[in-house]
C-alpha cells in the first residue's frame, strides 16, 4: 500500500484519496470518444502522449473503483487492440517466411 505525506506527521492512503481533476478529464475526453487528434486541443498533448496518459489511469486502482463501467470497457477495448495487433504481427511474420 502506497501512501505519501500530507503535512507534518500526516500520511495519506494514495491508494483510497480520489482522481484528480487531471485524470477525470482525461477518462471523460475517452468516454466522449473523441478523435485522438484532439487530444491537442483538449490537453495541448499529441495524441500518443494522451494515450499513454490514459492507459496510465486505466491501470489506477482508483478508477476502476470510481468509473467502474468506464474503465473496464476501456481495459477490454485496450487489450482486443493489443490482440489485433499481435495478430496482425504474426501473419505477417509468417507471410514474409520468418
């Protein structure tokens, strides 16, 4: 359990204080379902850096426990494109003889 210190002789639970205002935009810019590409707008962000902030959040322990239905969708979708990835990675592997 990790924790980090709030004031003098005050420790916080990280793992139970909330998202931040940060992290909440960035799972309601994913819930809109809005194109990458404005992640620039939004956050002043190239897209990758967004994404790679959201998979960040997605990981949270946090936000699965306060955007549940959110978060698990966006894990699967995560995990389906990793897959179709892969896949696509080892057919052309195989396609070029390797």
């Amino acid at each position: 359990m990790r924790s980090a210190v709030s004031g003098p002789g005050h420790a916080i639970n990280m793992t139970t204080r909330s998202l931040t205002d940060l992290e909440n935009r960035i799972l309601d810019f994913a819930e809109q379902r809005r194109p990458l590409h404005e992640a620039r707008i939004e956050f002043a962000w190239r897209p990758a850096t967004y994404v790679q902030r959201l998979f960040a959040v997605l990981d949270d322990p946090r936000a699965e426990r306060q955007r549940p239905m959110l978060v698990r969708r966006l894990r699967r979708l995560r995990k389906q494109k990793a897959a179709a990835r892969a896949s696509r990675s080892f057919e052309s592997s195989v396609a070029a003889g390797y």
